[in-house]
C-alpha cells in the first residue's frame, strides 16, 4: 500500500502546472519587477582618451606644408553605458569598470529624472564602485543575504541592455552555480552564476531573488559573440555591502590579512602529503612578519576551514579572511603530517590598501576640480615624491580652471587655504569649510620638488 502512495506522489509532484500556476509564477515576477525597478538607474560615464601621436615630437614651424604643428597627445572622447543601484541616502552601487577613469557621470532613474553624480571611491579588486546623487526621496532597494543563496533559485536581472533607450529591462533565469572564480575579471572573486540573460550595459545592475531583495550585483557574460549565451556572473551582495560600507564610511576598503601564498590542492598534491580527501588550501609559502608567521603556521599546512566555514578553493579563503576585521582572532583547522590540529590566528591589516575616496567627506556640492588620495609608501613611490606625507592628486579634470592653473597629477598638497595638510584628515578639515565660488589659496609640491602657490576657484 505504501508503495502505491508514493508513487501516486511522484505523479502528482510531475504533472504539468496548471494555468493557474503559472499566472501565480507570472504574478510574482510581476510584483518582483515592480518593487524593485524603480531602484535600478541607467549610467553613462564621460571618458577621454589620451593617445600619443607618433609625430608629435618633431620640431616643425607653426605650419608646415599648410599644416599645423602636431600635437603630441590627442584627446578622444567616448561615453561608457552600464547601470546601478540606489541602496540608500542617495548612494548607488555599481561596477568599478563603468566608471572608471571618467570624466562625468551622469544617472537615470526609471522616471527620467537625471543627476549628475559624485563618484565616492572604487574599488578594483571587487569591480564594486559606489556613487552619489543629491536627492533625497529616492526608491532604495532592499538587500538580501548572498550566504543563504542555492542553485536552482529563480532570480530577476534587471539594467540597461546596449542602450539607455531600454532601460529596466528585466530577464529571469535560475541561479547556475556559486562561488564561481578564476574568471580573472578581479582579485576576489566568488560570483554568483546566473542563465538570466546580461548584455552589455547589465554591469552595475541588479541580481534579485523572487522576495524583491538584491542578492547580486551583475558584473560579466561569458560570451564568444559579445552577447549574453546564458552564462552570467554576479558578484554577492554581501561582498558588494562590506565594499560599499567601507567606503562610504571610511574613504578606502579595510581587508583583513593572513600573509600566506596559497594554492588549490588536487589529487596528486593530496596523494603526497598523506591526505585522503582532496579538500582545502595548499599554504605554499608564508609571508615574513606577518599573522600567519606569528601563529607558526608552515609551507605544506592544508587549511580546511575558517572557524566553522569551510574552504575549498583560494578564492573562498581569499574573500573569508579579507571581509573580516583587522585584528580579529580567527581558528584554521589545518591538516599538518596528516594530523588535523585547530590554529589560532590574530588577522591584521592587509598592508599597501590605498584610500580611495575621490570626493572628500560630506561637501560633495564643492568641486575643485581634481581628486586626491592619502600619501602614503605606495603612493609617493608610484608618483616619484620624496616625502610620504600629505595628499597627492590623482585626477585632473581637463579643461578646469585648476588644469589650466598648472595642477597635474602626481603634485603633493603641502598647505590648503595657509593650513598644513599632514594626511587625509587635515585635507578633509579644511575642504568642508570651502565654499561655492570661493577662491582656494594652494601650495603644491611637484615631482621634481618645486614648490608653488596656485589658486583655484570652486565650483
């Protein structure tokens, strides 16, 4: 008897769905769509390109043969399309590789409304950028939990495939696999897999599940056409959270630091140290002075888990330990002469992080026309300065009155309206007092170690 109850549960659980259900499953995309929608922006970033002209280091009159002499750099301009997400207070997610280098950043809500945006800071390492608008009353989307995601889930993409003009476009598909790496599109990476149709301009976008919640930021296809052929990836949102959090709150990106080089172990790997399983991270060299030398971990130790998550490949270890908090303690169980032993680890900061905050603190309706970073080791050695003090410039805006004032990238702030500029904070100090159509009194310091005052007016 029992057997036939159960086989008449079989085909009950296969029968085709009814009418009925599949309106219910319409409804539900409908409703997703609906909430989430008016919290997806399309993007477009202003770019200029600066490409060295072969002949523009010869010496010729004013004219020669009719022509002009040439210029030995000409500026291209082009507009890069992607998309974004309003998480709150007016910040919007998005992806490093949409923004990067641009000039002007514009956002569109599904409305049409347009804002010209600030963008905060970048992060290359997740492809996670986040901006600002200066609006109040904007749609913000819920976020979900990434950790609690599983294969087989429906999910909504929603951005702006290959142009403005279609905007919110939303396509649905299942979650095709988790923790996905070696794609080699960032330094930590543990996408999410999606069939969910992304195109170009997707980037930036939203990953939701059918609760409305943005479980991904979509990020790449993997495409031979350069159109979507059912491989998507999304980087988890909870990855995208500890980024934007970061930023927003401290200007850079705080990663926690082991200081081992790792590898993935494999059956013969497994085979020669004694083990049976082929699990966990092969630790191929550990980093003098660092946490993992004071914990006396060892070349050849297999990790198998970060206090109780489980880590089978380097990526997974890479995101666990530098999503945590400098200075937390952690436990690694560690396979060592095929015994298994439990290792207590302090993290510390990962060393040579750069601020990345572009906009400085809370005046973002004041533009002086460039950006800067804290100075620090990396940064005076990358730009050729002597001291490791102060901010330095990054980026110039083209054609701004600080541009034609002589500003250029690589000079170091030594004062700021008569006020020493020490690091970030001293900056930030004195930047939050400037106000609009102010003129800013600014000594700077070239790479060549010549100092001068400039002015600039703020916008």
């Amino acid at each position: 008897m029992k057997k036939w109850i159960s086989f008449a549960l079989i085909v009950v659980m296969l029968a085709p769905l009814g009418a009925q259900d599949l309106k219910n499953i319409s409804n539900q995309f409908i409703e997703v769509t609906e909430k989430v929608s008016p919290s997806v922006v399309t993007i477009t970033a202003q770019k200029v390109t600066k490409i060295k002209n072969p002949f523009g280091d010869l010496d010729l009159p004013f004219e020669f043969f009719g022509f002009n002499s040439p210029k030995k750099e000409q500026e291209y301009r082009s507009s890069a399309l992607g998309s974004g997400v309003i998480v709150k207070d007016g910040y919007v997610i998005t992806n490093n590789h949409v923004i990067k280098d641009a000039e002007e950043i514009k956002v569109v809500l599904s409305d049409k409304r347009e804002y010209k945006a600030k963008l905060i800071g970048g992060d290359s390492k997740t492809d996670i950028a986040i901006l600002k608008i200066e609006e109040k009353k904007l749609p913000a989307a819920k976020l979900g939990n990434s950790n609690e995601l599983r294969v087989g889930e429906w999910v909504l993409a929603i951005g702006s495939p290959y142009s403005a003009r279609l905007g919110n476009t939303v396509t649905h598909g299942i979650i095709s696999g988790l923790g996905r790496s070696g794609m080699q599109l960032s330094t930590y990476e543990s996408y999410i897999q999606t069939d969910a149709p992304i195109n170009p301009g997707n980037s930036g976008g939203a990953l939701v599940n059918l609760d409305g919640e943005v479980i991904g930021i979509n990020s790449a296809i993997l495409s031979r056409s350069g159109g979507s052929n059912g491989i998507g990836f999304a980087i988890p949102i909870d990855l995208a959270k500890k980024v934007m959090n970061d930023i927003i709150k401290e200007g850079r990106v705080i990663r926690a630091w082991l200081g081992v080089s790792i590898q993935e172990l494999n059956q013969d790997l497994s085979e020669s140290l004694g083990i049976d399983d082929i699990e966990g991270i092969l630790i191929s060299d550990v980093v003098e002075d660092s946490p993992a030398e004071a914990a006396k971990l060892q070349a050849g130790d297999v990790i198998t888990k970060v206090n109780d998550d489980k880590v089978n490949n380097p990526s997974e270890l890479q995101i666990n330990i530098s999503s945590r908090s400098p200075g937390e303690n952690v436990k690694l169980t560690i396979v060592r002469d095929k015994k298994t032993k439990t290792i207590s680890v302090k993290l510390d900061e990962l060393p040579g992080e750069k601020t990345i905050i572009e906009n400085v603190d809370e005046n973002i309706d004041i533009d002086l026309g460039f950006s800067v970073l804290a100075n620090n080791a990396e940064i005076a050695q990358e730009y050729g300065l002597d001291s490791k003090k102060g901010v330095v410039i990054v980026k110039v805006v083209p054609n701004s009155e600080a541009y034609q004032k002589g500003l250029r990238v690589g000079d170091r702030i030594v004062t700021l309206e008569g006020k020493i500029v020490s690091d970030i904070d001293d900056f930030k100090n004195v930047f939050n007092k400037i106000e609009k159509n102010q003129t800013v009194l600014i000594l700077i310091e070239t790479k060549n170690g010549t100092k001068r005052f400039i002015t600039t007016k703020a916008k």
